[in-house]
C-alpha cells in the first residue's frame, strides 16, 4: 500500500489540524501515533501494492471525524467549570452579587443626596445601566476566577468543597408548611412597636417637630425643634404605612398562620415602604441637633448634623436595599410555592 | 416516536454500562505487548467493540497512572508503538478482575430474583 502524492498531501493536512487542536507536550506523539494507526487501517484495507488516492484516504478519515472530534477525545478538561466546583462557585456568585449589587444601590443613593441631577427617569436609567454592568463584571471575573482554580486544582481536596458536603442540621430549610406558622410573640412585639411609633409620629405631627427638655436648674420644661419641616410633610405617609403594617400583625394574630393575603399584603407595604424611604432620602436633612446647641451653646456633636442627616440616608439606602431583596425571596417562594 | 426515545434511552444505558468495562477489557490484552491498532482489532475479534477514539486516549491515561509502559519501536515499515502492563497494571488487572468477578455474581444472583 501506498499513498500517492495528493493523498499524501491530504494526510499531512489532515494531521496538521488535529495537531493545532491539541496542547501539551504530547501533541507530537498524539499526532505520531494517530498517523501510525491510519497507516495500518489502510494497510488492511488495500492490498500490498496498491495505489491509495486522494478519494480513498478521505473516506478512511470521514470515518475518523473531524480533526476537533479527534483532538477532543484527549483533552481532559472540556468545560469551563466541572461538576466539583460548581456548588461553590453558585454560592460564591450569589454573595458577590449581592454585595456588588448593594454597593452600587448605596452609591448610586449617595450621590444622589449629596448632589441631585433633578430628574428621577436619568437617574433611575443610569442605576439600571450601572447594576447591569456591574452585575456583568461580576459573572465574568468570578467565572474566571473559578476556571482558573478548576485548572490548578485539579484532583486535589478543597476544604470548602468538602464542607458543603457535611450535613448541618441548622442549615435545612423550614417545611413549606413551618413557614407557614407564625411567633405569635414575635407579632404582638411588632405591633406594639408599630402603636408606640404611630404614637410618636401624631404627637411629632401636633408639636410641629418639636420635642421637650428640661432644664437642669429647676424642673421648668421648654420646647426644642428635633424634625425638620421636610420630615413632618412626610408622617401622614409613614402614619398611613405604619397602621397597615398594624393592621396586617393583627390580621396574623387573630387568623393565626401566614396565607396569600398576608403575604401579598406585606409583599405591598414592602414597596411602599421603599418608595416612602426613597422621599425620605430625597428630603434630607430630616432632623437638627438644635438641642445640643442649647444644652451647651459650643457643644460638640451639634457640628454633626450634616454627618448624621447623611448616616440615616446611607442606613435607609441599606433599608431600601435589604426591602427589595427580601421582596425577589418572598415573591420567588410564592411563586414556587403559593399559598392558600 | 415511543420507540425512538426508548431505543436512545437503552443505547444511553448500554454505554453508560460498558465505560466502565472499558479499562478492564483494555487491561486484560496488555499483559503481552501490542500496537494500538493490533489492540482494537484483538479487541473486536473477541467481541468486544472498540474504536481508536475511545481507546488511544484510555492508553494514555493509563500510562499517566503509572500501570502502563510504552514505547516507540521502528519495525518494518514503519515506527509504532508498543504497549504492555508493568508490575503495578498487572497488580492492578489481578485487583479489578476479582472485583469485576464477584459483581458478576451479586448482578447474576440479583437477576435470578426477577425471574
């Protein structure tokens, strides 16, 4: 057998291919013996002397496949990341997104208070542009992260990947049907604390934001602004909110488990929560520390004041945040999930 | 179209079954020194099917877990190469034939129960 000019120049084509498919030390021997083993195919095939041309050897290697199919065959690691590390790698992509996400939330608030374009659709395009990238970059460099330790790591033990395999009881979601009970300690703590705080926000609302003191000298008492007039426009809203969130515990207390309404019913006070935060944020400086200034007219913390407005932006930022995330989990559960 | 489905089930079945068998029926033939090529057609003359994409890259992982030596050696006409177990394939043939045997069995007796 022997393979005329053209034939010959189709194997060496042929060969060259699978070659620039593979990688590693071994190409040149893979390749050695790839070509050793189509020689002895076709010795079997044709006849001592025979003429093998260009139509003959094709057949023989459409039988082999393409060079990618062969050249496959000996690499090892055909995926980006393995079935060993994926758990990790879901996990350790949901909390970097989360945080990544957060930051952006607060950052995008932030600078919103310290200084507003003015128009809320800008600034709401620009934050959805902003968390897609940023969601983007996450993916991309944790995925690469993650392929480069499947490529280092290969048939060794990681630690973390052995303990999400240990069994923690703790860990063990709630029963559909657990989830449905409700504390009822923990309720009717909610509820007095939303009574106190609707109580503090008529009182707040009829003294016009400001709070008594008393003097050290005789027991005489005076009044000292603590809210701004930005903050009192707001408490018919933080009132109306505060008493639906009342309304909705003792819908709990007296029905006694969680069902669709309290669920969508709270899935709603969620949002509007949020919007309320949002103007909230928006209306800053909410309080003064005016009565600081006239305990001691050069006391030191009453120099906070922007400071301190700015914290309860920051901390409401995080509030509106940790709403919308407990909301995608909760609408999510309904939806897996739905209750009666 | 039942059918189908149920052929291409059972083909993904067979195969699932046969990958393992695959290193012991490879394992079994090296303890003399073959070619690949003589491998795969030893191989299927006694029945059991086997194509050079499956079996080269196996050799190769065998010889990366040290139970196989080779070597290229230039007969007439041409240069191939020559595969056989060391000392630590045959321990390794002698471990995983007396395993293979008894899972026979245990499967034989679990199919006697069905009947």
């Amino acid at each position: 057998m022997k393979l005329n000019k053209d034939a010959k120049e189709l194997l060496e084509r042929y060969l060259y291919a699978v070659k620039k498919e593979l990688s590693g030390k071994q190409r040149d021997d893979i390749v050695a013996e790839i070509e050793s083993y189509l020689y002895d195919l076709l010795e079997e095939r044709y006849p001592k002397n025979a003429d093998v041309d260009e139509k003959e050897l094709e057949a023989v290697l459409k039988e082999m496949g393409s060079p990618r199919k062969v050249a496959a065959q000996y690499s090892p690691n055909q995926y980006l990341i393995g079935p060993r590390l994926f758990p990790l790698y879901k996990i350790v992509l949901k909390i970097m997104l989360l945080v990544v996400l957060g930051a952006l939330t607060l950052s995008m608030i932030i600078s919103n208070i310290v200084e507003f374009s003015g128009s809320v659709w800008q600034v709401m395009l620009e934050y959805l542009g902003t968390l897609w990238s940023g969601g983007l970059s996450v993916v991309g460099v944790i995925t690469l992260i993650f392929a480069i330790i499947e490529r280092t790591t290969e048939g060794k033990n990681i630690e973390e990947i052995e303990e999400l395999k240990e069994l923690k009881i703790s860990e063990l979601p709630e029963l559909p049907e657990k989830e449905k009970e409700i504390s009822r300690i923990g309720v009717s703590l909610e509820i007095l604390l939303g009574i106190i705080g609707m109580v503090f926000f008529i009182y707040i609302q009829k003294t016009g934001g400001l709070v008594p003191y008393w003097r050290n000298d005789g027991g005489s008492s005076e009044m000292v602004r603590l809210f701004t007039e930005n903050f009192i426009q707001l408490i018919p809203f933080s009132l109306a909110l505060t008493g639906l969130g009342v309304t909705r515990n003792i819908t709990l207390l007296v029905q006694g488990y969680h069902n669709a309404l309290t669920n969508w019913w709270d899935a709603a006070l969620k949002i509007a929560d949020s919007i309320l935060l949002v103007f909230l944020i928006s209306s800053l400086p909410l309080f003064t520390l005016d009565l600081f200034r006239v305990l001691e007219e050069t006391s030191v913390l009453a120099q906070y004041e922007v400071q301190a407005n700015t914290g309860l932006g920051v901390l409401m930022g995080l509030g509106i945040f940790g709403n919308i995330v407990e909301l995608i989990k909760q609408i999510g559960r309904e939806i897996r999930n739905p209750s009666l | 179209m039942m059918n189908a489905k149920h052929d291409h089930e059972l083909e993904k079945l067979k195969q699932e079954m046969r990958r393992g068998v695959i290193v012991l029926a490879a394992m079994s033939q090296l303890t003399q020194e073959q070619y690949g090529y003589s491998l795969i057609k030893t191989l299927n003359e006694k029945g059991f099917e086997i194509g050079q994409d499956t079996l080269y890259p196996l050799l190769r992982r065998l010889e990366e877990q040290n139970l196989l030596e080779s070597e290229w050696r230039v007969e007439d006409p041409r240069p191939r190469r020559y595969y056989r177990l060391n000392d630590n394939g045959k321990e390794m043939l002698q471990q995983l034939s007396e395993n293979w045997r008894s899972q026979v069995e245990i499967i034989r007796r679990l199919l006697n129960e069905t009947k």
